[in-house]
C-alpha cells in the first residue's frame, strides 16, 4: 500500500532530470509536485508521463494568481490533463475563479496562505498588515475555504491552527516547509519534521531538496515514510 501523504518536489532543472529522479525512487513514492521552475523545461510533459505512464498522482504548483477570469481560464486549460493537486494564491477572488475552472474535473484547488519562506519582516517589506504571521495565515486558510478551496497550503508551524477551524472539516492541508530531523533549512523559515506536521494535522508533506540531494534519494524517502509510519 502506496503511502501518498508523502510529496516529492520535482525541483530538478528540467522533465527529463525529473523523470530520472522518479525512476531512482521508483515504488517508494507514489505522489510528485511539479513547480513553476520546470514549467519551460517540460513540466507539463513529465506531469502527464508521471500520471498516465506510471500511475503516479501529480501536483501542479503553479500559485496561480490574476484577475478572476484569467484564473478561471487557465484553471480549466489545466483540468484537462487530469492532475490531482493545483495551486493557487489564497485570496478569495482567485479561489472562486480556480473553482469555476475545475468544476468538470476531479482536480482539487488548494489554497496559498503564506509562503513558507517568508516571516513578518518579510510580509513588513510587502505591505502586508501588521499582526502575527500566524494569525494571518489561519485568518487566509479561512477565508479561503469559504470561497471553496478544498485545501491550504501552509506551513506545518501553522498546520493545528487550521485544523481546528470549523472550516477545514473534510479539507485538505498541505505543508511545504518539512525538513527531515538534521537537514538543512535552505530558504525555508517556518519548518518541522515530518512526523510533526502530520501530527499537527497536515494530510500531506512536501520535501524535495532533502530527497534529490542525498546521495541515495529512495533511502532519503523511505527513513521519512518511516518517520511518517512511527
């Protein structure tokens, strides 16, 4: 039994150093997440491949923001490959336009409150109100539900907040921003292990250096799959 709630970034230059990463983890991961940074290197065509080749579930990672009927738009071009997971930012105009985009499919829209590599001093130099970055990003996971996202993405610092929401019953949580005990942070700012964010209540993790930069990337999953399964 394939245990998903594992997510591998694909963060590879391109489709085909994708695919070779796929093949090296082979039946110990089961779900990928394809970001914007391979979308001219073939990311589409290795989304469709993972999917339809290998049986693999896929999420598109494309934070999808603009106007509500540009979202809706590109959101229904991008149903059509049959993918599980999109992602969009979290404001509630783009949420309901990705909704009416995937109405005729089975792809779930979920939600961007606050990148993980942010903290306040970042959101300072955005403009970005002033208060805890954890009230805001449960206040966005919100709202965000209540214009239909079917998930979030946040970090796992943040992760039982929103799953004590009334609103998050019977949704999605995903957090980016989960490093293996003794990994390197990189440019994550809000991180926890994996068996924490899944304990705090995300329904799935997103590593991706950690696992293609090791030496042996499937030993790298398998010791989190066995973290997830302690």
């Amino acid at each position: 039994m394939f245990d998903d709630r594992l997510i591998v970034a694909l963060d590879v230059p391109n489709a085909v150093a994708g695919l070779a990463l796929a093949e090296r983890l082979g039946d110990a991961v089961s779900f990928y997440k394809i970001g914007l940074g391979m979308l001219t290197g073939g990311g589409l065509a290795l989304a469709n491949e993972l999917k339809q080749e290998h049986g693999k579930r896929i999420f598109l990672d494309m934070k999808l923001f603009d106007i509500g009927a540009t979202v809706e738009a590109a959101v229904r071009g991008l149903a059509q490959f049959d993918l599980d997971f999109l992602t969009v930012h979290g404001d509630p105009h783009v949420v309901r336009a990705a909704r009416e985009g995937a109405a005729n499919s089975d792809m779930k829209i979920l939600a961007v409150t606050v990148l993980t590599s942010l903290d306040r001093n970042d959101l300072d130099a955005s403009m970005i109100r002033e208060g805890e970055l954890s009230d805001i990003v449960v206040t966005r996971a919100a709202r965000a539900f209540e214009a239909g996202a079917d998930g979030v993405i946040a970090s796992p610092q943040e992760a039982a907040a929103i799953r004590a929401l009334p609103e998050s019953a019977g949704r999605l949580i995903v957090t980016p921003g989960v490093r293996p005990a003794g990994a390197a942070l990189g440019d994550q700012k809000r991180v926890a292990t994996p068996a924490r964010a899944i304990a705090d209540g995300a329904d799935h993790i997103v590593i991706g250096r950690p696992i293609w930069q090791a030496a042996e990337p499937r030993k790298a999953a398998e010791a989190v799959l066995a973290d997830l399964a302690a």
